[in-house]
C-alpha cells in the first residue's frame, strides 16, 4: 500500500470516528429533551413531594371595617367605665335604661376599663342595621389578668344617619336573626376564642378564677 493510500484510509476512518460521536450527541440531546422533564427523581430515590394546603377562605364577618361603628363602640365602654349617664343615653336607641345608674356603677368598681376594642360585623335585619361582635380586654380591679370579653350589639342609623346602639327589646324576627347569627360557624370560632382566654385566666390567675367564679353564681348567669 502506498503513502497515499494509507494517508486515505486513516482519514477516512478518522471522519468515520468523527461522524459516531456526532450521531451519539445528537441521540443524547433527543434522549435529554424528550424524556429528561418526564423522569421522577423523588419516585426513583424514594422521596415523595407533599403540598401543605393553606386556608384561604375568609371569614363571614368584617373587621373593624366601619370606623363610625368602632368609633361609637369605644365611647360607649369608655362612658360605660365611668358611668357617665349623660354620654351614654346619646349613644343609645332609648337613653331612659340609663335613667338609674346604680347597676352600671356597681359594674364600674370592678370593670374599671375595656382595652383594645374589635368589632367584628355582619349585615342587619334591617338594610339601617348591622351586627356587631366587640372583643376587648377588662381590666378588673385587683386582678391582674386582662381576659377577653364579647359582647353582641345590634347597631342601627338614627334619622341624622348617625349610628346608635339598639338597647330595645327585638323584636321576634330580629331575635330569631341573631339567634341564626350567632350560629354562624365564624361567630362561634370568636366565642371559642374568648372562652379560651378565659380559660387560660382562670387556670392562672387566683383573683380573677374567683371573680369569675362570683360573677357567675349570680341569678341570671
């Protein structure tokens, strides 16, 4: 064989070299792009992905979304802390059950403030009217807990389109609507909330477990 033949086939063999690696690339980027993002890697290492599932929805009630309605609320326990008669019959549909005092001021000697108002609230009966669920803080004389409290307060529009409290007796319907209101599963988790931190009072605080105790085993609780 001469030089040249053989400089031929050595070439020959070099492009035949040349052209199997490009056929062996090419073959592994389609493998690479075809089943590459189809591949399970936890299910091959035995590794499994687990989703947390976050509640989203939100409740059925407002928070604090009516100024107007937060701002009466607070005057109403501020006037009602220290009895100030005058204050609270503007604040309320009938002023005359403010006409005897000596209830209320037996209440201010020992809930002497309420602290950190929230109002949660529902529509009304009445398009004027909405339901509202106060949270706050008591401050009790001689104890040093401030357990949570709620309170449900029907809130109307006067004729000037000012909010007042409803301190009337309601009417069957609008009982039988707060009854269904106070159902709501959102309500209930509010109730379950104060109960809660009463709980937590009692089970902590000696003074307040036995003013608690005191205050129910008055007639009506």
């Amino acid at each position: 064989m001469s030089k040249e033949q053989h400089k031929s086939g050595k070439g020959v063999a070099i492009l035949f070299l040349v052209f199997a690696w490009l056929i062996f690339i090419l073959l592994a980027l389609v493998f690479y792009f075809y089943y590459f993002d189809k591949l399970d890697f936890n299910a091959i290492f035995g590794k499994k992905e687990t989703t947390e599932t976050v509640d989203t929805a939100k409740p059925s009630y407002e928070t604090n979304a009516d100024v107007a309605i937060n701002s009466l609320v607070v005057e109403y326990y501020t006037a009602l802390a220290i009895c100030d008669q005058a204050k609270l019959k503007t604040l309320v549909t009938d002023p005359s059950q403010f006409d005897d005092m000596s209830p209320y001021q037996r209440t201010a000697n020992k809930i002497t403030n309420y602290a950190n108002v929230n109002c949660y609230t529902l529509p009304g009966y009445t398009e004027d009217g909405t339901v509202c669920y106060v949270i706050c803080n008591l401050t009790i004389a001689d104890v040093q807990s401030s357990p949570l409290n709620i309170s449900r307060m029907y809130i109307v529009k006067d004729a000037s389109g000012n909010y007042k409290i409803d301190n009337s007796s309601p009417s069957q319907e609008l009982d039988a609507f707060l009854d269904t209101q106070d159902a709501n599963p959102d309500i209930q988790d509010l109730y379950k909330k104060v109960r809660d931190d009463i709980d937590r009072c009692v089970a902590s605080d000696e003074k307040f477990a036995a003013f608690y105790n005191e205050i129910n085993a008055q007639p009506g609780n």
